[in-house]
C-alpha cells in the first residue's frame, strides 16, 4: 500500500475513525453515514488491514482515541473485536478513548464496555433541553443521559466527559447556564463546550439559509455564553486547558498532544496524520477507502507540509500556549520572526507573554479567529 507508512517516523498517538451513525445530526458536517452489519464489518476488515500495515509504528503509540461518527454504533461485537486487536498491537497505551452516544450505552452495552481496555468514555451530550435535542437531531433524552452517566460510573470508568454545544437556535445565556449546571451536577471529569458553527451542506445550516431558523444568538450573546462557561466552571473544580476544554485533573492525553505538535496517526476513512511535521489525509468516501485498502492501493495523500504554522494554530488553542524555545527548536526559527503579524495581536491585547510562552489573552480567547488570521 503507498500511504504515509513509507515516511519512516515514530507515531505516538493515533485516532481511528469510525463514520457510522444511527441518524444524521443536523449540525454535523463531519465524514460519517449510516451504514448496515455487511458493510460495517468490511469497514472494520479493511481498519485492521490498514492497522497491521502500520504495526511498528502502532507498537510505540501512548494514546488511542476511537472518534467518528459514532464508534458506539458499531455494537459491541464489533467494537470489541476492533478494540482486541488494536490494543494487542499498541502495548504502551496509557489512554484508550471513545465517543459514545447516549442512545447507545444499555446496561448490557456498558458492562460489555467495562471489560474492554477503555479507560476514558466521552459522552456526546450536547444540550439537556428537550427541545434542542430534537433540533439538533440527537436521539437521546436528558434523563437518558443521568442513567448512562450513572451506568458509567457503576461500572467502574473513573474518566468520563460530556461534550455541550452553545449558541443554539433561540438558546439564551440562562439556558445555556441550565446546560452546564446539570452537567456539572452529574461529576464529570472533563466537559468540553463547543460553540454551535453552521457548515454549509448541513440541515440547520440549509434552514438558516430559508429564512426558517433566525433566532441563532449574535456574536455579544455567544460571547457571554463563552465567557459563562470560562468564569463558572473553575468555581465549581474545572481548570481550563484549551479554548474550549475543562478538566478536573483529566485531560485528554490524545488531544494534548495533538495540540502540542506531537506525531499522530490516524486510521480509516478521512483520518488524518501528522508524520515528521507533514500531514496526511486518507480518502474520505468509506467506499473508495475500503477499497483502496482491499486492493493494495493508495489511501493517503499529504494535505500540508506547514508545521510551524500547525504548530502555533494548534498550541495558541492551549492555555499554556506556545514555548517558544521549543518552537524556534523545532523549527529552526523564532516565533515572532516566522509570523511577524503576531506582533500586531500581542500589541492589541490579544496575546500576553508569561514564562517564555505565548498565548491567548482572555479577551483574545473571543476573538481567536482575528489571532489564527495573523498566523
């Protein structure tokens, strides 16, 4: 097979991306469809065909992150074979992630998953209001995910996440804070909140452009919502490590180090690499990807050799930031000098300077797209 694996580089991390769903959100615009058994087996064949052809390199990975897509719709047969023969290849791991979805996670479901080697389960949550969920195309409850989350627990994973969405249609701040209290009432480990983005191609964004849906909050509303999330959540035991990630204690292992630069390597249809600082793309029709991988053929092509300029997008999302020494290390030059523009977001207020590290300001965490626009 001519993919990156010709690249001779040690990966550390690697994701695995699993496109299937039960039902198609109406926000999402990521690679996924909704598939039956046949084809989700041969995907999984053509997973671990891709796998073994990357042993040496799986052999050193510390994390694994299993995202989609919805890896949970798999089914745990599936799932478990996948997980048995991917953690056999990878003896080194310290974190073995997946995303689930509440809809998916019974009690036979979880106990079968408690005897997997997962150790962090992120639920994709997204609102506890009923009438969000039903907009947004989520199958699930609020009260389902209190019994997931309880089930969970019960069984032993001690890491587990809750991913909200803000800016929801007609959504306002108090109802956001109702979001997040109850999901901090549940005892998570970690909570991401995302802000809602309309991608061109999706449901909501098709009915944004009909004049249908209207009442998305503006930029000051959004904002607040933001600024809610960043303020409260420490009062209540949550540190900020990225843009949009708090934790008690339990970051993710595979997103840090995505967003500190290290290698990474990703598997399945539309994954993406980083190798040596080059990134990698694999084809994102599930079709043409199995093919590819039954037929011997090519499923990667490099995306982008800027690994500086990957390097400060990705780290300036940190709250630690940026080291510049070990940026001018790495790439031979020194921060300012490889992107002089920078200058003029620090001048603004939008970059502060601690400890040798650049980055975000509180007031540049509102405005990271005028920073990333400078890189």
């Amino acid at each position: 097979m001519r993919t990156c694996d010709r690249i001779g580089v040690e990966t550390m991390n690697v994701y695995v991306h699993i496109p299937f769903c039960r039902r198609i959100c109406t926000y999402c615009d990521f690679p996924r469809e909704m598939a039956k058994e046949p084809k989700r087996r041969r995907y999984v064949k053509a997973l671990l065909r891709e796998a073994e052809i990357q042993r040496t390199r799986l052999s050193s990975a510390r994390t694994l992150h299993l995202g989609g897509g919805t890896p949970s719709e798999l089914g745990m047969k599936l799932l478990g074979e996948l997980l048995d023969e991917l953690s056999g290849m990878m003896p080194l791991l310290e974190e073995i992630a997946v995303e689930v979805n509440p809809e998916d996670i019974d009690e036979s479901f979880c106990r079968q998953l408690a005897d997997t080697p997962i150790n962090r389960v992120n639920l994709g949550v997204q609102s506890f209001d009923e009438e969000q969920l039903c907009r947004l195309g989520r199958g699930h409850s609020p009260s389902q995910v209190e019994q997931v989350f309880a089930r969970l627990r019960q069984s032993g994973f001690d890491n587990i996440g809750i991913d909200l969405l803000f800016g929801l249609p007609s959504q306002t701040l108090g109802a956001f804070k109702q979001d997040l209290q109850r999901a901090v009432a549940l005892g998570p480990d970690h909570l991401a909140c995302y802000h809602l983005t309309l991608e061109a191609g999706t449901r909501l964004y098709r009915l944004w452009r009909q004049e249908a849906l209207m009442d998305l909050p503006g930029e000051e509303a959004a904002a607040e919502m933001y600024e809610l999330a960043r303020d409260w959540l420490p009062a209540e035991g949550f540190e900020q490590y990225e843009i949009s990630n708090f934790t008690r204690n339990r970051p993710s292992l595979h997103n840090l180090a995505v967003w500190r630069g290290e290698d990474y390597l990703g598997l399945g249809a539309a994954a993406h690499s980083r190798l040596n600082g080059i990134r990698y793309a694999n084809v994102r029709s599930v079709k043409r990807y199995i093919e590819a991988v039954e037929s011997g053929g090519n499923t990667s092509c490099v995306e982008s050799a800027e690994a500086a300029k990957d390097d400060l997008l990705l780290g300036l999302r940190l709250r630690e930031g940026v080291d510049m020494e070990t940026f001018k290390a790495r790439h031979g030059t020194e921060l300012f000098s490889f992107s002089p523009r920078l200058k003029e977001a620090l001048a603004a207020g939008l970059l502060e300077v601690r400890d040798n590290r650049v980055r975000l300001s509180e007031r540049g965490q509102l405005l990271g797209n005028e920073v990333f626009a400078r890189v």
